[in-house]
C-alpha cells in the first residue's frame, strides 16, 4: 500500500482538503458496455439536472474545490477542476471520451460525486506521496497535452517529482491497458461526509465495471 500525506502547508491554506484512497489489482480493458449504458441513461440526467438547480460553479464539491483553488493561489476558471470540466463537457451535450475502463470508472465516480479522482499505475510512481501546492514555475507533460503549468494547483508528487493533479494528470503514471495494480484518489476539499459515500460507491463501481480486485480503501487526512 503506498504511504500518502497532505503537506502541511496546504492543510495550513485549507484545512478541509483530504483525500480517498483505493488501491487495487486489475486487468484494464478497452470498455465496459454496462458502465456506458448506466452513465447515458442515469448519470448525464441526473448531472443535467443538477446543473439546472445549482449551475455548474455552485454545485456540491465542485463549489468548495474552486474556493480551494482561490486559496492556494490559482484561478478556477482558467484551471478548472477536472470534475467540474467533465460536468461541463455533459452539460454542453459533448459527452465524455472512452479511455479504458479503469479511466472511465474514474470518470463516472468524478461526475456523480463532483471531486477531482486521479487514477495512477503503482508501477509507475514511488511509495512515498504527498499532495502539496504545485510550486513556482513548476510543470510537467500532460496527458495527451503539452507541459502544464501546474504551480500554485494541487500537486500529487513523489520524490522524482509531480505525477498528478486535480486538473490534469501527467504522463508518468497514465493508466494504459499494461497496468496491473492502481491507485485512485478521490480529491475532496469538502467538510462533509461526501468523500465517506463517493470512496463507498466508488469502490463498487470499479469492483463492477472495472473488475478491480483485492481492494484496499482509507482516507488521508
């Protein structure tokens, strides 16, 4: 199990910040027909509605992960949590890409709860990991995108470097269909029992439409 802690420096910032964990073996797969049939029919109503009732920037979690944003630094709306720029994509009518299946349970898991999840392959990243402040001038290369300026976002770093973040993960630690174990992060900078439900049912999507196996699940506070 990878060993994780919040920089004290963030909790100082804002205090609420924590962290899901899941950790896991699995066989990545191209897609999972059941998860995509259960997202169209239930989950892209049930985000367009929820944006009709609160409109984007102010719905649950996504509204505290910008104020956090503000607080370390960062402007959310040119750096958008990955939760609210998937929320907006549905809202747009765009739809979501297909990935593979441990990416898109990732994604589901992000829609319903409204937080930022990153999912790593454990091979690719150290056992020591701390989510910090991205420091000055700091980037690293995107997933399928160029350098990102990841200073002043949510950082999750082990001791080579950044690996990922609440709006956009690097290449390192990308899952592709050679992972064999992973870890998922649920980023919560919410002060409510959100976090406790989205790790219990996130665990069950990724049992059912990712066949995750040996599961491990805590929270890092």
């Amino acid at each position: 199990m990878k060993k994780l802690e919040i920089d004290a420096g963030m909790k100082e910032l804002w205090p609420a910040v924590r962290i899901g964990c899941m950790q896991y073996k699995v066989k990545v797969d191209k897609k999972n027909e059941e998860m995509w049939a259960y997202l169209k029919k239930d989950i892209f109503k049930k985000t367009k509605d929820r944006i009709f009732d609160f409109g984007v920037n102010d719905m649950p979690n996504i509204r505290e992960s910008r104020l956090a944003y503000k607080a370390f630094g960062k402007d959310p709306s040119r750096y958008r949590v990955s939760s609210e720029a998937l929320v907006r994509r549905i809202g747009q009518g765009k739809g979501l890409y297909e990935v593979n299946t441990v990416v898109d349970v990732n994604n589901l898991i992000s829609i319903e709860s409204g937080f930022s999840v990153g999912s790593y392959d454990t091979a690719n990243i150290g056992e020591e990991l701390v989510l910090r402040i991205g420091r000055d001038g700091e980037t690293y290369k995107g997933i399928g995108k160029e350098d990102i300026n990841i200073e002043h976002l949510p950082v999750l770093a082990d001791r080579e470097g950044a690996i990922g973040s609440s709006t956009s993960d690097s290449e390192r630690a990308m899952i592709t269909e050679d992972a064999e174990e992973v870890l998922t992060l649920i980023y919560s900078f919410s002060d409510n029992k959100d976090l406790e439900k989205a790790l219990e049912y996130g665990r069950g999507y990724m049992e059912r439409y990712a066949g995750a196996q040996e599961m491990q699940c805590w929270i890092v506070k």
